[in-house]
C-alpha cells in the first residue's frame, strides 16, 4: 500500500513567545509508516497569526526524504525508502518538524516514522485516524487488518486504548475493535489506541491510531435542544439553615421532566450535595427546592449552587433527552445570616481586600463567579498580559437587589473605559488596545448594598474588527435579516450580537451558527419581541448551536449570539425554513408516524409535548394478548384537543371514535376481543396544535390470564425481536418471562420494562451463552433498567421475574435496543 496522510484534525498551539510577534501553529502529525517499495506523501500544514510565510525544515530524517515548500503555510514531505533505511523488524526515525515565522517564532512537532523491509514484516492496514461522530454514533467498531506475506497466523494485540475498548480477533490476519466511549471520555475530543502485530519470526510491529470524538456532547440521532432555565439569585436573608432556590424552565420541543440543585457552602471548591426540585404545578413552568444547608455563621455563610435540568425529547425513554447546566459555567452564591444578627451584616468573598490596584488579585479571560459586594466599596482585578490587548468585561447581577458601576483603569485609577448597562443588571466596558497594565474595578455607591455577583473577563491580542451586522449590541440597533445564509460575523470580547427576524404566524425556522469552538466558545438565545423574553436556548460545547422555534402568532423575535466566558469567535449563521403547509410538522420526537406502516409503540402512560397538523395524523400502534380494553385520552396545549380514532385494520373504518367533549378532551375506547394489534391515529383540524396523551390498557376481569408468548418459562425461552413490545402478562410470583435474543459481538444491549406502580415487580436478568449471568437489575417501583455491553456474539436469554405479584397479575411493556 502507498500510504498517503490524511490531513491532520487538530492544531497544536505552542506558548507565545513576548512582544506583538505570536508565534505559528503546526498541524499535529501522527506517526507514519512506509514499505521498502512504496512511497509515502504527507502534506505539512501550519498557520501564523500574524500572517508571516514559514520556513519548514526537519530533522532527523532520512537521507532520502525531502521537504518542499508548497505554499506560504504548507509544505510537503516526499519519501520512497531504500532497503538500506531500514532492518529486520523494521526502522523508527525520531523526527521533528519545524516551521519559522522570521520574526522569532518557532513551532515544533514531533513524529515517529517506521520504515519495514518489503516482506516478512506485519504492516497494518489502517490510517492514521479515525473520526467518530456521536451524533451519528455512539460506538465505534473498526475492522484491524494486517498484511503479512510470509506468515499464514499474526498475533494482533491491543496494548493500549482508553478504558473500555475491546480487540477480539476474527481471523488469522484479522480483528474487530470496539470502543463506546463513557460520558467522561466524552470530554476529551482526542484518544489513541495503540496496537501490536507479531509473526512467528519478527519482534511485534506497533500502530498507533488517532480516535476524534466530535459532537461528544449530543447522543445519536437525537433531535431537540435542551432546556431554557431562568433563575434569580435570591436577595440576602436570615435563615435557620434553610434555603429556598426556585427557577423557571421551558423547553421548546417537549416538556421539562426533572431539575435539581447541587449546592455547596463556604468554599466552592468543597464537595457538593444534590437535591431535587419540584413542580410547582402540573404544567407551570416554575420548579422549587428548599435545602437544608445548616446553620450560618455569626458574620453569615455563603453557599455556591448551580442546576441541572433535562427536558423529555425521547419519549419512548431517555436517551435523547437534552440537559442544561445553570449557570453553563462556574456558579450562583446566596448568602443567608444567622436570624437575630447584627443589621446590615454582609458575607464579602475570599478576595478581599481588593479594593484597589495594589491589592487587586491577578485574573485572564473567563468568568470569576461567587464575587460579593458589601457596602459602598469597590472589588479591583488585574487583568494578566493585558498590555496591547483589547480587553472587556462584563458585570452580571440582580438588579432588584442594587447596582454596581464597572470601569476600566491604569495602575494609577485612571479610567480607561467606563462601563455601560446593556440590560437590566449587565454592565459592560470594553478597551480596544490597552497600553500596559490594566485594571477592572467593580463598585457601589450604596452603603447598603448586599449582593452576589460575577464577573465575565475576555482578553484578545489580535483585535477584532466589527462585521457588517454591527453596531447590534442589543435588540434596538438589531439589524433585520430573513432565511438565508450569513457569513463572516464576530463576536468580539465582551461583545454580543442581535438580529431581528420577522416571523409569520406558525412559521417555523431553524437558527443555525457554526463556528470552530477550540477558539471561542459561542451560545445561542431567542427572545421574543420585547428583546427581553428569553424563548429558547442553544448553550452546548460543541461547533454548532442550533435551534428550532415555531410562531404561533407571528412577528418579531431577536436571535442573540454571545461569548462565553468573555469569550469571541467568528460565525457563520443560518436561518432556514423548516417547512409548511399539509403533512409537514416540526418533529416531536416521534420521528416521521404519519402512516400505520410507521406507528409509534410506546410504553403505557401520560406523554407530553406532541404536535400534530391538520393533514398529518399521528399513528399509533398497540400489542394486546385478547380481552384488554385500550382506552386513549387527548388534551390540547395551545389549542383544541386531537380527535382520536381506533383501527383494528388501518386500512377500513375506525371500530371506536371520538370527537372532543364537552370538558375539552379527546377520548376513544375498546376492547379487543382476540390476541392482536390496535392502531389508533390522532388527528386534528388546526394548522398545528400540541397535545398530550394518555395510553392506558386494563386486563379483563377475573383470574390472570397467560399472555401471547406462553409458554415463556425459564427453560423454554422464545424468540424476541429488538423494539417495543406491549402489554405482557406476569401471573403469580413463579411466572417467569424468557427470551433469546442473537447478538452480534460488541453489542450493547438496553432492555427496560414498565408497569404500573403498585401491583408488583419485574426483576431483570440477562444471561450469556453460557448461561453465566452477564447483568440484573432489581425494579423499585414501576420498571427496571438494563445496559450492558456483550462482548461475545451469540444466543443471550433475558429473564423478567416477578416479585410480589398478586392473584390479579400484573402487565407490563418491555422494550429491548441493540446497538
């Protein structure tokens, strides 16, 4: 094989090295091997700041390999090795790549190239990298092969991976590589997994192979975006040792389903405890939790807390759920007094003294959380290597609470910039070069002030000029723009964008802004028209933040793009339609169940957060064992109630209807004589409405009767097909389900059921070919939960044992994935 380098993925930055001069990046290389015969291409890619031609050079190579520059920032290195550039077992050449700026700056990386003698040596046949795209994916399964022409059996290993990959072999040459990266590893873009080939007369030949995790943070084929989740800090307050933290959150493609509160108190950097929070009413959007954070300090105590909130995307389960983190970074602090104190107590943060230059403590781009004014003071914070930079900051507070003044200023206390409110408690001042040292000061004037607040920080040595969009700080100077593509916009330091779109009633459109997150990252909000209403979010930390609104009543809304954590980048944005008119409807997570071929089946209960449109029913499908009767239940959200229809054949008439009733709701019930499947289709006569559902089955009366797969016991399983499968029947605490399932090697196995709580439990059991057991999981109230990875492929049994069952029975769903 002619090996020829992919172009790498990633930039190494290397330190600066002083003055105006930053110094140039070079692409990362990972390590190369050639065959004495073959040739190998590798094209090097660099890049300067300041957009000074590089010279490359490199050392350590082989004499016969070349250097050639091609461009001002590329060059290209050529090779074709000759027998004596390497030995038996192969040659590794230690190389370094170097790429100059003229001006001082330098940048270097190292690779490794082995050069093989033509026969007898294991090669693998691989590149250099691969990508895996967890939006797409959530494992990775690469087949490893290695060529070796004299040698009918390679020992193939792997001698290092991240934690959790498997190498099973597949042939003599062959092998099959699994890895399913955890939620921690999903942190880190870049992994490697190094493998060894060895025959029975050369010492082990090694490959390394670059692993790239991109939209690490978004799970395969998942739709939605996370919660919108607004909170305010509440005002300083005696307390026993008690805590009340409330926060309203919405979600623009489901409902939000949970929220809680890790909270600390004292030092942020302690261990954190969790709380849920609780609905305050059935549909409201507002959540609460009252935490016992222990008595306060006489002098007062102050407790750091952030909220974790997910909404109901998947609603077959929770894998496609979305989660925000409130604040995105750092944290909220309250601060709560011991009842009976001294009047006018306040708690200040561990930075004081910093009340001026001297005593200012040292900081750089990012967000300093937990600050706390007291009194008619000031907080001072020296900006690190600020001189030549544009430097900005931005105050953020409750301005219930009082309000603070933000400047800019020399060693002296000169101003150099003076703050200005850009909304209700944000102050924000920005230097476009600064000469030297500079300082940022945050005050009151108002002895009686008492408050917490954070202090956002962007630094920027090249400056940053403003796009064509400018000057659109807020949404009065907003620009209008309409669907289209906008290229070669910038948030700068301390800068935020808005644009004014006008919408028409139940228009729906996609906000798109893509951007490359290793310089800067950038979120997304819409607020509605009175710039202010926040309507949806976009903050994950991935390349591109998108989100999808519909107008019910048309007009105005702002689409608001900013730094986060001073942070600023360039963009891209995109405003597309997503569609109109019959049959085309903003998706719900059902995926596309127009038609009875593509019902959805779910699990029994209450489900929010669907639409439907006229001209475009929502099918659904329901398994019933003979003698259940299904009762389905519609509420409109937003508008009137769906109508409701039951099928036995989808392609006659309905066997029970519905129109909406007097209380507003939609309704249709029947029973089902024989063993068989139900359709029921959701319709409506308006453009577009949400709804929420109930899917309810009742057993007939009398003894439990065995459902559609008995006999089932532990020793004569059936066959199950992975999905959703409804409305089973456990009679009796020795009623075991069984099942086979046949799985390939490296297959992740999800298997949850669901009942209703109250009339017993399904304890689960999965068992290998062996029979040895391979996971279990104990129900607790209303279902149990399996996820295992199988490594070996094969005939696996799962088992559902009841517990505690009564003479009743008890039905339950069972739903089974493979990945």
């Amino acid at each position: 094989m002619s090996p020829r380098a992919l172009v790498p993925l990633l930039l190494a930055s290397l330190a600066a090295c002083g003055g105006d001069n930053q110094p140039p990046s070079l692409a990362i290389v990972p390590d190369q091997q050639v065959v004495v015969g073959d040739s190998l291409v590798l094209v090097v890619i660099a890049s300067d700041p300041d957009g000074d031609r590089l010279d490359f050079s490199a050392k350590g190579l082989p004499d016969a390999a070349q250097l050639t520059p091609r461009s001002r920032d590329e060059a290209v290195l050529t090779y074709s090795p000759a027998i004596t550039d390497t030995q038996p077992g192969g040659r590794r050449y230690a190389v370094t790549l170097e790429a100059a700026d003229g001006n001082g700056g330098v940048a270097r990386q190292s690779f490794g190239l082995v050069v093989y003698p033509a026969f007898g040596v294991p090669t693998f046949d691989l590149p250099s990298g691969v990508v895996l795209n967890l939006a797409q994916e959530d494992d990775l399964s690469l087949a490893i092969t290695v060529k070796d022409d004299d040698s009918t059996d390679v020992d193939i290993a792997l001698t290092e991976a991240p934690e959790g990959a498997k190498l099973q072999r597949s042939g003599h040459k062959t092998a099959l590589f699994h890895w399913r990266p955890s939620d921690a590893q999903r942190l880190v873009a870049v992994h490697r997994a190094v493998f060894s080939a060895q025959d029975e007369a050369h010492a082990p030949v090694t490959f390394v192979l670059t692993l790239v995790l991109l939209n690490a943070e978004k799970q395969a084929g998942c739709d939605g975006t996370p919660p919108t989740v607004t909170h305010h800090v509440p005002a300083d307050a005696a307390s026993s040792g008690s805590l009340t933290l409330s926060l309203d959150a919405a979600d623009a493609d489901s409902k939000v389903r949970a929220s809680s509160v890790r909270w600390t108190r004292g030092d942020p950097e302690g261990a954190y405890q969790e709380a849920p929070l609780e609905r305050l009413s059935a549909d409201g959007p507002t959540w609460r939790a009252t935490v016992d954070v222990g008595a306060p300090a006489s002098g007062g105590t102050l407790v750091h807390y952030s909220f974790t909130t997910t909404d109901n995307d998947d609603p077959t389960g929770v894998a496609c759920d979305q989660t925000s983190r409130t604040p995105k970074s750092g944290w909220f602090t309250a601060a709560i007094y011991p009842s009976g104190g001294p009047s006018g107590a306040c708690v200040d943060d561990a930075a004081e003294p910093d009340d001026n230059p001297g005593a200012a403590r040292a900081a750089t781009t990012g967000t300093l959380s937990g600050r706390r004014m007291c009194g008619a003071e000031a907080d001072v914070v020296r900006v690190v290597e600020s001189a030549g930079a544009q430097v900005s900051a931005t105050v953020r507070y409750e301005a219930t609470q009082g309000s603070l003044a933000l400047r800019l200023m020399d060693a002296t206390g000169a101003t150099l910039a003076a703050g200005a409110v850009t909304e209700p408690g944000v102050v924000t001042a920005r230097l476009e070069a600064a000469s030297g040292d500079v300082f940022i000061e945050v005050s009151a004037s108002d002895q009686a002030t008492r408050l917490s607040y954070s202090l956002e920080i962007g630094v920027g040595i090249l400056q940053c000029e403003a796009d064509a969009q400018e000057p659109n700080d807020s949404a009065a100077t907003a620009k209008s723009i309409g669907i289209g593509v906008y290229a070669d916009l910038r948030v700068c330091a301390g800068d935020v964008d808005f644009h004014r779109i006008a919408t028409s009633p139940n228009q729906a459109l996609r906000f798109a802004v893509a951007f490359d997150a290793r310089y800067g990252d950038l979120d997304l909000e819409l607020r509605g028209g009175d710039g202010t209403t926040v309507l949806a979010t976009a903050a994950s930390a991935k390349s591109v933040e998108e989100l999808t609104y519909t107008s019910a009543a048309g007009g105005d809304v702002f689409l608001r793009v900013y730094g986060v954590d001073g942070a600023r980048n360039g963009y891209t944005l995109t405003v597309s339609a997503v569609g109109s008119g019959p049959g085309v409807c903003p998706s719900d997570g059902l995926g596309d169940n127009r038609v009875p071929e593509d019902a959805a089946v779910l699990f029994q209960g209450v489900y929010e957060g669907f639409t439907v449109c006229s001209g475009a029913p929502d099918w659904f499908a329901v398994d019933l064992n003979g003698g259940e009767t299904l009762d389905v239940l519609t509420e409109g959200v937003g508008g009137p109630a769906p109508s409701v229809a039951i099928y036995v054949d989808p392609t006659a008439g309905p066997v029970a209807s519905s129109a909406v009733g007097s209380d507003g709701l939609g309704e249709a019930s029947y029973t089902l004589a024989g063993a068989g499947r139900l359709y029921y289709a959701i319709e409506t006569t308006a453009a577009q409405v949400g709804y929420a559902m109930l899917q309810d089955v009742s057993d007939p009366p009398g003894a439990c009767r065995p459902d559609r797969f008995e006999p089932n016991g532990a020793g004569s399983p059936v066959p199950l097909d992975p999905g959703v499968t409804t409305w089973l029947r456990l009679c009796g605490g020795d009623d075991v389900d069984a099942f086979t399932l046949e799985l390939p090697p490296f297959t992740v196995v999800t298997v949850i059921t669901g009942h209703a709580a109250g009339g017993g439990y399904t304890d689960l059991k999965l068992l290998g070919p062996t029979g040895a057991e391979l996971s279990a999981a104990v129900d607790q109230r209303d279902g149990a939960y399996i996820e295992v990875l199988v490594e070996a492929g094969g005939a696996v049994t799962l088992l559902v044992e009841p517990y505690e069952i009564g003479a009743s029975g008890l039905g339950y769903d069972l739903a089974v994935f493979i990945d």
